[in-house]
C-alpha cells in the first residue's frame, strides 16, 4: 500500500457505509504504528483482496471513527466503527486513478 492504514473486514458493515472498526480505543495501522482512536477522527481503512487479474488489490476506503451504537446485537463486541465517505470502497488501483477530494 502507499500509505498506512488500518485492517478492517468489510464483511463487518453494519450499514452499506458503516463497518465495524476496533473493539479497543487504539488499533495499529499497515505499518504498525499505533492508532488512538476518537469520534470523528479520519481513518483510511482497508481490507486484503485481488484484482480480476489475479493480483493483490486491497479494497480500501476513508471514513470517519463513530461510537458503535450496538443497534444490531452481533456488533456488539465492537466499541469504534467507520463510517465510509462518498467515495465508498475501492480496489486500491482504482482509488490511484481518482484524483484525490
């Protein structure tokens, strides 16, 4: 990746811009730095995956950190979400192609 970011499994949404973040208040990110995680912090998260060419392409997003409100009782066990930005989730070859915001 050419930036840090934080592992997130985007089978975890909650909603189609919501998934579940950190059951803690500090997560590490790709490079092992430590991340102090608060409401309304913005995070570039992402996920391990391949491209339709067999290649590694992580999926990645930005968003911001939201308190887990526990609405739906499986994600309970998680204390920080992200809430994804209008870009949504993007194989990290199509987010170099897009200028950024």
């Amino acid at each position: 990746m050419k930036e840090p970011r934080i592992l997130v499994d985007f089978d975890e949404l909650v909603e189609p811009d919501l998934v579940l973040l950190s059951q803690t208040d500090s997560k590490d990110d790709s490079d092992g730095n430590p991340v102090s995680l608060h409401a309304g912090l913005r995070v570039k998260i992402y996920e391990p995956d391949f491209g339709a060419d067999g290649q590694p392409d992580c999926l990645v997003a930005e968003g911001s950190v939201e308190l887990n409100t526990g609405a739906v009782s499986w994600t309970k066990a998680a204390k920080w979400c992200c809430r994804i930005d209008g870009r949504g989730i993007l194989h990290e070859s199509e987010d170099r192609a897009q200028p950024a915001a």
